[in-house]
C-alpha cells in the first residue's frame, strides 16, 4: 500500500493583513510574526537589545526572530505585545474580531454597572453629548432645503402654490449647493439626456428681477405646469431634439421660478437623523 503523504507546508493566510496596504495577503516567505515584530520595534525606533531587555531575552533572540531562524516562546507574547505597543491581533496580522471589548473597555463597562441610575444617566447624557459633538467635527456642514413636493413639469395651479407644499431636504453644503435655494424633481424625458426624469435639481431663486441668460437652464411655470427648460430669447427649448420648442409672444403667462444649478448628486444627501442631530448641535454652538 502507498504510504500516505502529509502537507507539512505552511498554510496560506488570506486573512493576513497588509501593513502597508491594509488588504489581505498570501503568507509571506518570513513568517508574519517574525516580520511583524521588526516593523513594530522599527516603528518604535527601538533597538533590539533594547526590546530584548524588555522581555528578558538575549539580543540575538531577537535577531534570530526577525530573521525567522525561531519564533518567540508563546508565554513571551503577552510581554511582547505590551513592550511593541501593539495588540494580539496586530502582533499575528489577523483581523480583530468584531465586538470584542478591550481590558480596558471591559474596565469601564464593569465600573458603569456599580453606577446608582442617577449617575448612570449622568454619564448616558454626557456620551450623546460627545457622539453629537464627534459627528459636527468630522461631518461637512449639512443645511436645509425646501424639495417642493411638485414636480417640475406637473401641473400645480396658482404661480405661487408651490411654495406651501415641501420637504425639508438635507444636503452637504459645497459650492453649486450653497447657491442654491430649493430644489425640484424632475419629470419626464424632455431634459435628457442631461436631465433624467426622477434626478433632484438644484434651484437659484431669481425673486426681483427675472431673468437668465440665452441658453441657461430655469424652472418655469407656464400657465399650469411646471418646466425644466433652456431659455432663448424666442422661447422655452428642450434638450430632447423630439420635443418641440415653446413659444410665448411677449413671455405673457411666463413665470420664472429660478436658475437650474444643475442635478443634485444622491451621495450629497445626508441622512435626516444626522442631518437633524448636526443641525441641533451647530445650533447650539452659535447660541453660546
């Protein structure tokens, strides 16, 4: 009978995390902790000696791990972690498991639980605080916009019936953004194909003297709808070329709502309770 072989080769490590590029990689030549624990101390700019004196072995102990002639005894790891500055996971090159509460969270969690329910609530109140505070720091500003609940080329009756019926709409502020006024869905296929029907677009208020320029885009009522439209001194044109052009002598019954900014990016819409929660905290600050 044929004697039966044995992998005794080191197994591949898809979850073996790239220092450099954070992504998974094959197990390298070096095995990783030996790899791993010359990047920690490099990054320490900690001699070995110095690591080794830590830990209580030899200089060449040391050598001999980073070179991969040996691997540190395991009841060395928990020293070894400690003098790097690195946890378990990082020492290994394997993802920390999600969840996972550190000694020193767990310290917390436990000193939270002897807590009376005043000083519990103390301390609930002052980590919401915290959280709204980490969230208007890192997150861009976020203002509001009335989305008008007609759509641009639906009819709406009155010129001015529109104004009454919205939805706050919550957008991260940036340059065509913050020039807007409101904004407007769109209907139809007569903008395609810059304007799809369904896309957001943006809307510059023009409330005194109504005006564009040839070839600009604007919202418009005529008569009872709604318009997206491009402006020309002869008429309203649709970028369709199926859709023929709109004309109004002497722009009677013309009604110019705003200057089109353009489509509103879905990634720029903030989430509302963020949105609401950054809002409340900016608030507060400016009442200060």
């Amino acid at each position: 009978m044929a004697r039966k072989s044995i992998d005794r080769s080191t197994p591949s490590a898809g979850n073996v995390i790239d220092l450099k590029t954070g992504k998974p990689v094959e197990r390298p030549t070096l095995p990783i902790i030996c790899e791993r624990i010359r990047h920690y101390r490099e990054k320490l700019g900690m001699e070995q000696k110095v690591l080794a004196k830590k830990i209580g072995v030899t200089g060449n102990s040391v050598s001999n791990w980073e070179k991969g002639r040996s691997r540190p005894d395991i009841n060395l790891i928990p020293g070894l972690c400690e003098a790097l500055q690195v946890s378990l996971y990082e020492l290994y090159g394997v993802p920390e498991p999600e969840g996972l509460c550190s000694e020193r969270e767990q310290d917390l969690l436990e000193a939270y639980r002897r807590l009376t329910a005043g000083h519990k609530y103390v301390v609930d109140a002052l980590i919401d605080k915290l959280i709204d505070a980490q969230l208007a720091e890192s997150c861009p500003p976020i203002r509001t916009l009335p989305l008008f609940d007609r759509s641009l080329a639906a009819g709406i009756g009155d010129p001015t019936e529109f104004e009454e019926h919205f939805t706050p709409l919550y957008v991260y502020e940036e340059r065509v953004s913050s020039r807007a006024d409101c904004a407007f869905a769109v209907s139809g296929d007569s903008m395609e194909p810059a304007y799809h029907s369904g896309d957001l677009v943006l809307v510059e208020r023009i409330p005194d003297a109504p005006r564009l320029d040839p070839k600009e885009i604007g919202a418009f009522i005529v008569g009872n709808e709604t318009y997206i439209k491009q402006y020309r001194e002869d008429g309203l044109y649709s970028l369709n070329p199926h859709y023929a052009p709109m004309h109004f002598p002497g722009e009677t019954g013309v009604y110019l709502i705003g200057r089109v900014l353009g489509v509103l990016d879905p990634s720029a819409v903030a989430a509302p309770d963020d949105a609401e929660r950054f809002l409340a905290v900016r608030g507060e600050e400016q009442g200060r």
